[in-house]
C-alpha cells in the first residue's frame, strides 16, 4: 500500500465520523427554516448548537491525532491533546477520561500514539466507562500506557490485527486506518505495542516510544 491509499483510507475514516454530526446541522437548518414555533425554533437551535460542538471537536481531534496540528515542530502541547481526546469522549459523557500527564509537551509521534489507542480503547467501551492515559518521558524515550475500564469491552479483532501489523495491507478497511496508523508509527521508531489479553472489562495498551 502506498502513501495516497493509506491517506485515502484515513480521509475515510474521517468522513465516516463526520458524516453524522455535520449531517444533523444540515437537518437542523432544513428544519428551523420551515419552523415557525418558538419553543420548537430554540429546540432546534439546541440540536444545531450540539452538532456544530460535535463536528468541531472531532475535527480537532483528528487534526492532532492524523494530521499537523500542533505546528511542524517535534514537540506538541499535551494541554492541546488533553482538550482534544476530552472533547472527543466528553459530548456523550458515557466515557470519563483521566488524563495523567504531567509533561507540558510530549513528541508529536508520542501524542499522535496517545490518542489514537485512547480513541481505539474509548470506542471499546461499548456501554461506558474509564479511559486513562498516562506518559513519562526518560533519556531513554517515552513510556506510553492507555487503560480503559468498563462493564462490556471489546476490541474487535480487526483493529487488533491491524495494531500488530497482521492484517495484509491489501484487506485494511478505513474502520483500521487509526489502528495501522499506531502500526506504523511504532515501526518506524523500532517500538512495539504489548495488548493485554482479554479480561473481563478491561484492556490495557503500553509501549515505549524511542527518541
């Protein structure tokens, strides 16, 4: 697979998550042009103002998570990566996220890391829970842990392949694009990814970053 299909696969992926909030704001305005009661005109300015926090948070997040955001430089703000991740999760309040990381910055593969196991650990909660992230870095790199806690977990095992580099680039769909993006940023670096067995609701992703 080349760059333009993989870049193809996460525009994809992207779109996907997109599609439903931007499509809501649409239907919002569709429906306050033609709504004429005021009770049910602020209603609708409530389902407008919602999607629009929606759609601006994903964005935000992906930017850090897939794109440049954060500037060209190594480092990144981890406060900026904090209110993404935050964001993300924080409009459904179904998973509490426990941001324990006390570097002001981090390097931007770390955070790029971060954020995509957060948000493939967070999408394994499927009724709700806890998402904890935690970073240290040493002289020797940057240890990255990501634990989610819930009461029914499951990371599918699609996205489990992917993360571990087993699945033939050929057969990735853009639902894996994040999970072979975390793939190959570990590669690239000489890093690898330890994922804990299955445990009833938990699971846990760690690895140490070199630098």
């Amino acid at each position: 697979m080349n760059s333009a299909d993989f870049a193809s696969l996460l525009c994809s992926r992207l779109c996907h998550d997109l599609v439903g909030p931007v499509g809501a704001l649409y239907n919002g305005v569709e429906l306050l042009v033609d709504e004429h009661d005021p009770e049910m005109r602020a209603r609708c300015m409530e389902l407008l103002s919602d999607s629009a926090r929606q759609t601006a948070n994903k964005l935000k997040f992906f930017r850090l998570a897939f794109g440049a955001a954060g500037g060209f430089g190594d480092q990144v703000d981890t406060r900026e990566a904090q209110a993404a991740l935050e964001g993300l999760f924080g409009a459904e309040r179904r998973v509490a996220v426990q941001w324990m990381i006390g570097n002001p910055a981090l390097p931007k593969d770390a955070v790029k890391l971060l954020l995509n196991l957060a948000m493939i650990a967070g999408d394994a909660l499927l009724r709700g829970g806890e998402l904890r992230v935690a970073a240290e870095q040493t002289g020797e790199g940057v240890e990255l842990a990501v634990r989610a806690e819930g009461p029914r977990m499951l990371l599918d095992p699609e996205l489990r392949a992917a993360l571990s580099g087993e699945t033939p680039v050929a057969q990735l769909t853009p639902r894996a694009a994040a999970a072979y993006l975390v793939h190959l940023l570990l590669t690239e670096t000489g890093s690898s990814l330890q994922i804990s067995e299955p445990d009833e609701g938990v699971l846990v992703f760690g690895t140490r970053l070199a630098v």
